[in-house]
C-alpha cells in the first residue's frame, strides 16, 4: 500500500513539482495517448463532499473489467502558445455538455500540470456502457482522461524515457488524484481489484486526495462478479452532482457519514477472511441508505423504479433459497448490480437469465466481473 501521509501534503507536492516544470529543451511536442480506464461499483457509498472533491466519508469499491471507457488523446504543445485548445467528441460526434465539463476539469488541474496552458488537445471518448444512467461513467471517463494526460505530461517533461508508463508507482497515484478533481469517483477506478478513497484511521495509507489499491483481501473475494442489470439506460432526472450538493441539508447526513465510516471499519475483516454474508450485509445497506438519502433530502427524489424493487424482492429470495452468494448494490439510477462470488457464477447467471431479464430494458443484462485497472491502447 502507499505510505500514509498527512491531507493536502500531495496536494502541496504536486504544486511544487508545477513550480518547477521545464519542457524539454526540443520546444514542440506532438504526440497521442489512448487508454480505457474501467468504472467501478462502490460496496460504501460516497455521498456528500467539502471544499473541491473531498469526501465527507470514505469509501470503497469494485473495479470492473467490460464497463470501460475508452480515450484517446492527440495534443501539441509548444511554449509558444498563449491560448490552449481542445476538442471533443463522444462516440464519434462533437458532444458540448461533456466537452465544457472537460474544460473545467483541464482548468482545475491546470495549476498541477502547467504545460496545459501552451497545449492543443484532441479527445475523442467512447463507452461500452450507457453514460449518464448510474453507471459511474464519470469515473471511467475522467479516469481514462486523467492517465491520458499523464502520459501525455511525461512525454513533454521526458521524451527520452521509455518502457511502461505503470512500472512507475508514483503514476497511479498521480492520476487518481487528477481525476478525483474531475470525479470523485474517479479516483478508485485507477486500481485494479478493490480500491478505497478517503481517511480512515484503520486503513494504512488511506487519503482524502487520491486512492489506493486494498491488497490482502480473502481468495474467495477473487474475481468477483458483476452482473448490471440495464433497468433504464436513459440519462437519470438528478445528476449526482447534484445529489451530492442536496446532502448539505439532509437532516440524516451526519448519522449516514458515521455509519459509512463504521461500514468501512467492518469490512476490514470481512474481506481479510472470506465473510461473504458480511460483505453482502454491508453491500446491500449501503445501497438502500444511498437512496434513502435522495429521498429524504430537502427536495428529495426517487431513481428506483418498481422494476428495481422487484429484482432486489427476488435477489433476497433466491438467496435464501439456494445459499448462493450474491447480493445487489445500487448507484445513483434504477439499475441494479448484482455481485456474486465466481464458484457461484452458474446458478446466479441462470437466475438472472431465466427470472430477471425481463425486469431490464429489452432484457440487457452487462456480465462484467473484478478487473485489472486501466489499459494502454496503443
């Protein structure tokens, strides 16, 4: 794990580092980066944040395999240039609500990586899965944005450097917090396995600033299963960026951050020894306390539909009627993830063929399962 440290100390770290950037001596850098970044389920919820991006309570999650965003990255700098550019497109079309929301992340980040004022970028992004519908396609995108960029510096500041930009460690941990200022999210989907973003006091390393990947986790957490179940792919009625503003004042948010906080402390062990009913007990509060907050804030609202209550009706049933280990978490939409353990793939995916299907949007179902963090596509 990476070394504890003190809030805001790598915040102060990488605005030193900026004070110091130098490009190469060459002037003019032209290049590409191409990366697809996964998104993540989170098993404790972040919901409510301080100041820009930080947490009011830690959180933990999934990071997937087939959900995934894919960016790819043309830029050309040259000191020269007083005004920077950007372009972008999504899914192949000029797309002006993502791209002003990618100029006020490059703003944002721009004190940490200076060499953005003197760039032109080109971004075209695409998913494998529906944007916008509860799905955390934010943290795919601003992650794989995030690695992009850093590959990108790394090519300016070292164009002599060779070999895999993730053999070095610091990389990771750098985009993590790039993208936590874009998504907080964001920030997790950088690890593979289980990542966990925020302070806690029994997790080592642990920081309010970027993740960190959990290691040390129980063989039969390996390779765990996600099944999404498409309930509605359509974009949902509040963004979470404004259900996140709306817990400044829930009545019950005080009492959620402390029972997130107690949730993470739990899991601790339950990962370390193989509690599958524990983790489902946490996963599947978690989920209904993240709606129970949308519904009771000041206005509050409601993402479930009846097709997401009765899957979740038939999840528990089926699991008291077969022993099989899986439960169902939720983000902030109607759809439903379904986490399960790999030895129990064959009965919850015949259940989820045969008795669920027909509650998701012309029946899709997504099979995705624990994933290995970001990749290069080049």
């Amino acid at each position: 794990m990476i070394s504890s440290m003190t809030e805001r100390t790598y915040h102060t770290e990488l605005q030193s580092e900026a004070a110091s950037f130098k490009p190469h001596s060459g002037g003019v850098v032209t290049g590409t980066a191409a990366w697809s970044c996964p998104s993540n389920i989170a098993i404790v919820k972040y919901w409510g944040k301080r100041e820009v991006q930080l947490p009011m309570n830690p959180s933990l999650s999934i990071t997937l395999r087939e959900a995934v965003t894919r960016t790819h990255l043309e830029y050309r700098f040259n000191p020269e240039i007083r005004k920077p550019g950007l372009t972008f497109r999504f899914g192949g079309r000029e797309a002006p609500g993502f791209g002003q929301r990618t100029r006020t992340f490059l703003e944002r980040i721009t004190p940490f990586m200076p060499w953005l004022r003197h760039t032109v970028l080109r971004i075209d992004s695409e998913n494998t899965f529906p944007h916008s519908s509860g799905i955390a396609s934010s943290a795919s995108a601003m992650g794989a944005l995030a690695i992009c960029l850093v590959a990108a510096e790394a090519s300016i500041v070292r164009p002599e450097a060779s070999g895999d930009l993730l053999d070095d460690p610091g990389v990771l941990k750098k985009a993590s917090f790039l993208a936590r200022l874009g998504s907080g999210s964001a920030s997790r989907s950088l690890f593979p396995g289980l990542a966990l973003w925020g302070k806690s006091d029994v997790w080592p390393g642990a920081s309010d600033e970027y993740a960190i990947p959990v290691t040390g986790f129980h063989e039969d957490f390996r390779d765990m299963r996600d099944a999404i179940l498409i309930v509605e792919s359509g974009q949902k009625k509040v963004s979470s960026s404004a259900g996140h503003a709306l817990m400044e004042g829930n009545p019950f948010a005080a009492s959620r951050f402390g029972q997130a906080r107690e949730n993470l402390e739990q899991l601790a062990p339950i990962l370390r020894e193989g509690d599958w009913p524990g983790l489902i007990r946490v996963l599947e509060e978690e989920a209904l306390t993240l709606h129970a907050m949308m519904m009771t804030g000041r206005p509050g609202y409601l993402l479930m539909l009846p097709q997401t209550l009765a899957i979740l009706q038939r999840v528990r049933s089926f699991r008291e009627e077969t022993g099989c280990r899986i439960g169902f978490t939720l983000d902030a939409g109607a759809n439903v993830h379904l986490v399960y353990a790999d030895g129990d793939a064959f009965p919850s995916e015949g259940f989820i063929r045969n008795e669920l299907t027909r509650f998701c949007e012309n029946g899709r179902v997504i099979h995705d399962r624990m994933g290995t963090g970001p990749e290069s596509l080049i």
